[in-house]
C-alpha cells in the first residue's frame, strides 16, 4: 500500500472516532491505523531486502576485487583507489542495514499496539460493520475513484478520493439496507447527500443508488447516480 493510501485510512479512522462512544472508539480506531502501518512495514521491508542483497553483493565483490589486486601485485596508488571505492559500498551497505532495522521496529512497534488495543487484525474485522474496508467509488457523471469506510452499528464515516482532485469525508447512516452518506468536500464544504442501498444478505460488496448536491457550483452538476464495489 502506499503511503497516501495509509494517510487515507488514518483519516477515515480519526473521522470514526467522532462518531463512536468515547469507550468504544478509542481501541477500535488504533488496532485499524496501526494494522494498516505494520503492513506498509512489511511491503517496505521486502523492497529492503532486495536492496540490502543488491549492496551486499558490491561489497563482497570489491573486497574480493582487491584481494586479487594485491596477490597480482598491484601499485598501492591502484589499492587505496580501490579501498576508497570500497568503504563507499560499505557505508551505502550500512545505511541499507539501518533503513531495515528502523523498518522492522516501527513493524514490531505497530503490532504491539495492534494486541495491545485489542487482539487480532481478523478479530477486529469481524467487529467492524459489513461496510467497513476499502472501495471503488464511481459517481456519475464522469468521476471514478475509492473510498474508505467504517461502520459501527447504523453509523458510518470515512474518506473519499475522486478523479480530478476532489478529496474529502463521508458520513452518515444504514438502516435497513437503506445509506444515507453526507459528502463533505475539501474545497467545496458540504456538498451532496448520497442515498443507495445494499443487499448485505445477497451481495454486501456492492452498492447503487443516485446522489443530489446540497449546493449549486457553476459548471458542476447538480444530481447523478453512484455505485461502489468492495476492493479486493
């Protein structure tokens, strides 16, 4: 994942917690931000990896480069070249060792909080709402995009990212497969009211209906209709 998507669901979680009883928001939004930061650890981690290797493989051949250099007899100018070549593999090698130390204990870290906020990510996801998690929003006319969403009981807040640089947050309710979502945009403030509806017996991964605009903005529409399906 990257970063910006992780910057996505933090913010999905703390726009959560406004909508939570303070007793229950508290474990629930940290065990998901620090889910989602201990598997961005472990993404970055195995770039590491292929990068600490790729170094390790400078060193090891300049060390050897110079111990052959020496038993063929090379001038001392021609080693220390060498030595001066070497030390800077050396220290990349060191910087690549540290990138993955600093990586592991920020992943360590994150999973502690994890257990300590309340167990597992699955037990956690089991609690979570139907339509908490991650997805693919079009809004027509003409705007694709996704969006993040958690659900506690009928109360449901999150984020959103629109083609075109829109950007924002959802809230609102589902009652009896019946949602009720209130865009709040980053530039234009509250702007439309999405109603749609979701079978959460025959198909919970998606979700249709039509939006209205709260506000009338010059060369905006003014209605449309809205899907989402769940990423995978």
């Amino acid at each position: 994942m990257t970063r910006s998507g992780v910057a996505l669901v933090v913010v999905a979680a703390v726009a959560a917690c406004f909508a939570l009883p303070a007793g229950a928001q508290d474990a629930r939004t940290v065990a998901i931000i620090h889910a989602r930061l201990a598997a961005e650890n472990l993404a970055e981690l195995e770039k590491l990896q292929g990068r600490l290797q790729e170094a390790w493989t400078l060193v090891d051949a300049g060390n050897g480069a110079i111990l052959d250099a020496q038993r063929q007899g090379a001038s001392l100018k021609s080693l220390r070249t060498q030595e001066d070549q070497l030390q800077q593999l050396e220290a990349k090698l060191l910087v690549r060792l540290i990138e993955m130390q600093r990586t592991r204990r920020e992943m360590l870290t994150n999973r502690a909080v994890v257990e300590a906020a309340g167990g597992s990510v699955q037990s956690r996801k089991e609690q979570a709402g139907v339509l908490t998690g991650e997805w693919n929003l079009k809004v027509q006319p003409g705007l694709t995009g996704s969006m993040y969403l958690v659900q506690q009981g009928t109360l449901i807040s999150g984020t959103y990212e629109l083609s075109g640089g829109w950007t924002g947050s959802l809230r609102g309710t589902l009652v009896a497969d019946k949602i009720r979502l209130e865009r709040i945009d980053s530039q234009l403030g509250f702007a439309a009211i999405f109603y749609g509806e979701v079978d959460l017996e025959a198909d919970p991964d998606a979700v249709r209906g039509r939006w209205e605009a709260t506000q009338l903005a010059t060369g905006l529409p003014s209605a449309g209709g809205w899907s989402a399906s769940r990423k995978e």
